[in-house]
C-alpha cells in the first residue's frame, strides 16, 4: 500500500515567508488521485535509472457538455534519462472529488499496447460529444524509433482504442525526432481535433536527452481527425524553418465563434542562450489547411530554475509558453516563465493578452506574488464566465541557509478584469520537499502541470512529493 503525502511543515521556513502563506486563501486538502503503479513489474526500457512509483507531468480535461466528467493522465515511473515506462488516465464522474483506478494508455511496451519502450508528454482533450483524444511521444532508448501516438476513448476514460500512429521515424532513419506533441479536440465540431508538435532534425544519435539545445532544425507539425480519431491527416508542416532554428511546445487553442486555430509556441533561434527563445504564435481560418507566418508576442527571458541556497537544477517548463482562449470572446492569453522583473536573476510567471484576434498584445504583467524566490510551471485557463485563473510553483518557504531541503508549494491567482490584475492567491498545497522528485536534468515534477476550467470552476491537477520517501516520491492530485 501506498503511503499518502505528509502534511508536516518542513523546518526552517522564515517568519516573513509563513506571514505571506497565512494571508492568502487556503483551500481544503487536495485529493490524491494516483495510485501503485501498474507498471511495477515491467522492466522494459533501459539502460537508465527508474523511479518506480513515481508520477510526473500531469494533464487534465473537462467534458465540455458535462463539466463534472474528467479525465486527466500522467506519465508513470519516470526515466532519469527520458520518458517513462508508459503513461496512465484516470477518470473522475464528480467533479474531481473521487478519481477511478488509473487505466494504462496503449503507448508503449510495458502497456502493451504498442513495442516502443518508452512514453512520454502525456496530453488529453475531451470533444462536444465526450470523445478524448489522447496522444503521447512513444520512442525506444536502445535506437531511435519514436512516434506519435493517439488514442480515443468513448467511455469518460474508463477504456481506451488501440492507438493509432499520426507519425513514425523508426530504424534506420535516424534523422528525426518527433517531441513535445500535444492535442486540442474542437469545442464545437464533433469528432474533430487537433495534433501539433516539434519534428527535430539532426544528423544522428537520439535528441531526447538534449531536447533544450537548438536542433539543426525543429519545424511544427500538424495533423487533425475528421473522423473521431479513426483516421488523422497526413502530418504537413506549419512551421517551416532554417537551419538552426526549431519551435518547442507547440499547443493550438480554438475560438469557438470563428472555428479559427491558434499554434502558440516557443521559436529558438540563434544565437543560443535561454534567451533565444520567443513566445510566438500562428494561426489558421481555415481549418488548418493554411497557417499565417509566425508572430513573434515577445522575448522569452527565461533563466531557468534553481535551488537558490545550492544551485541544484530543476527541471520546469522554462522552454513552454502555456495559451488559453475565452470560450465566450476569443480574448486571448499566453503565460511563461520570465526574468524581466527581477533584473533577470530568477524565473517568474508572465503574462500578455490579446483582444483582437492576436493582431496587438498587452505588455506583459507579472502573474505571481513576488516573493524574491523563482516561481515556475505556469497553467493558465479560462471559465465560461470570463474569469482567468492561473497556477504555479514557487519557493517562497526555502529558508536562507536551508541546503537540505527545497520547500515547494504550489498557489493559484485570479483575474475578473480580463488579466489585468491579479487578485488575493490562494494556496493549493504544500509545502514539501522538492529534492525528493525524480532526477530528470534535474528535480523533475513536469514541464507543464495540469489545469481545467469545468463551467464557472477551475480544477487544478497537479504533482507533489511525498517528502523523503524513495520508494514513492510523487503523487498526483486534484484540488476541486
């Protein structure tokens, strides 16, 4: 049996920083969704180490005609060098107060559902008739097969269709690598949705361990189901680029009214430095047959994330600009990891808007409370009646001195005026210790977290650490 996370505070948290947590809004006790892994017998994927147990990267989403339905999925038993042993969903019919016993998706060996040894980037989306659309990076660590995988399931989650392959590069071509893909199902238009991700092509050798180094090249992909997920759309180029350049974090976002597409991402170009990197965007009025030319919002100035008393890196979204969309509007939003207000010594949450379609962006404001202390893997969402919410890690409880520990608490802001401010946060969970993660590049608890806006709710799907415990460091939860 599983042992459940320990509410104990960790020690060494300095007064200003307990004065801080004790005036914003605290919610009830998270619901742990996770379970023992359904994975723990398998040893297909090495050579590499495996945390057994433990979660990381989740993905929410909310049935559009039934906010209360849900799904969110996660990969299971993290690789340190890549991937995980495969990736799982659970449903929840409530609201996310209760969650089903996670399923294996069919992408990868361990799963059985397909001979690629490793998954990874998991990603769901819910369409107008209850249909999801799941998707995932399937690739072997012994050579460079990899692919894009999908999967449909018609039951909220409960089981899901053997998977259907968008794109493959296996052996011998050793050229390509297909990452970071995601998947958007229409909010208006039954059995229809949307694939995009980054295509890096490099001369040899698996890029999966280097996936923040600039490729040779990295344009965006696209692919769509007309058909419910039976069949998808031969994979064509959206984003054509010269030699060293790539995008990465390629997500699209629907205006409901119009049916036009939104691809937001991160464009790198050289010189390299974390402060290649470009939040950009391109669009698309007819259904993804043709695509404007990127639009480039701003500079990502990214520093990426350390322990500020040790230096240890950790692993965040850094590289990932997160979108969102009024349902109602079309107004829309795009949140990341930036430096800008702090004389570029730590990563914080941005945010910029556009209320015209994308034609003009709002300068960018500082989401999080600023604390002095980094504040990472931004999720950002918006609910049926306007209001924006987004969520965050940040380090505020690391005490000066601490070397042991690396106190993490995860906080949600709010926005009624269309993000212009962002009023009173409240506390989701924590703090615990982030040193107990997986050691993927560093701490490792995802490159995105999940976020869901249900109707006028937002749910929150996330990952913590089971603080000091190595043989289940990381559990999933929910906090509706």
């Amino acid at each position: 049996m599983r042992c459940h996370k320990t509410r104990a505070l960790l020690s060494g948290i300095p007064l200003a920083a307990v004065l801080l947590t004790t005036i914003s809004t605290v919610r009830a006790a998270p619901v742990l969704v996770s379970r023992p892994s359904v994975f723990s017998s398998c040893n297909i994927g090495g050579p590499g180490k495996n945390y057994v147990n433990a979660e990381v990267e989740p993905w929410i989403a909310a049935n559009p005609g039934n906010p209360s339905a849900l799904i969110g999925v996660w990969q299971q038993d993290r690789w340190d060098n890549g991937g995980a042993h495969g990736l799982v969903a659970s449903s929840s019919f409530d609201g996310g107060y209760t969650w089903g016993t996670p399923t294996a998706l069919p992408f990868s060996a361990c799963a059985g559902g397909t001979d690629y040894e490793r998954a990874s980037d998991p990603w769901v989306s819910i369409g107008p008739d209850g249909t999801a659309y799941a998707v995932s990076i399937s690739f072997n660590q012994s050579n460079n097969s990899n692919a894009v995988l999908a999967s449909v399931s018609k039951d909220g989650g409960l089981t899901w269709a053997k998977p259907s392959t968008i794109i493959a590069n296996n052996e011998p071509s050793l050229q390509f690598f297909n990452d970071k893909e995601s998947v958007t199902a229409s909010p208006t238009r039954t059995g229809v949705a949307y694939a995009v991700w980054d295509r890096l092509e490099l001369p040899n050798a698996n890029p999966y361990a280097n996936r923040h180094t600039a490729a040779f090249r990295g344009p965006s992909l696209f692919s769509k189901t007309t058909d419910g997920g039976v069949t998808w759309s031969t994979p064509s180029v959206i984003v054509a680029l010269p030699s060293r350049q790539q995008t990465i974090g390629n997500q699209i976002v629907v205006d409901s009214e119009n049916g036009t597409l939104y691809d937001f991402f991160n464009l790198i170009t050289p010189p390299f430095s974390k402060s290649a990197g470009k939040v950009a965007f391109i669009k698309s009025t007819d259904d993804g047959a043709t695509w404007t030319k990127p639009k480039i919002i701003t500079g990502l100035q990214t520093v990426s994330v350390f322990d500020p008393n040790t230096g240890e890196a950790v692993r965040s979204g850094d590289d990932i600009p997160e979108p969102a969309i009024d349902p109602k509007t079309g107004q829309l939003y795009v949140v990341w990891q930036d430096s800008r207000f702090n004389g570029g010594h730590y990563d914080e949450i941005v945010l910029s808007t556009s209320s015209d379609g994308g034609v003009t962006w709002s300068a960018p404001v500082r989401v999080n409370t600023p604390t002095g202390r980094p504040a990472f893997n931004p999720s950002i969402r918006v609910n049926s009646s306007g209001t924006v919410a987004v969520t965050y890690y940040d380090f505020r409880n690391l005490a000066d001195g601490n070397t042991a520990t690396l106190p993490t608490d995860i906080w949600q802001k709010i926005s009624a005026d269309k993000g212009s401010t962002f009023g009173n946060e409240t506390h989701l969970a924590g703090p615990f210790d982030l040193k107990t993660a997986p050691n993927a590049e560093g701490f490792f608890v995802g490159d995105y977290q999940g976020l869901a806006a249900a109707g006028t709710r937002f749910l929150p799907f996330f990952v913590e650490t089971n603080s000091g415990n190595l043989s289940n460091r990381t559990d999933v939860f929910a906090q509706p």
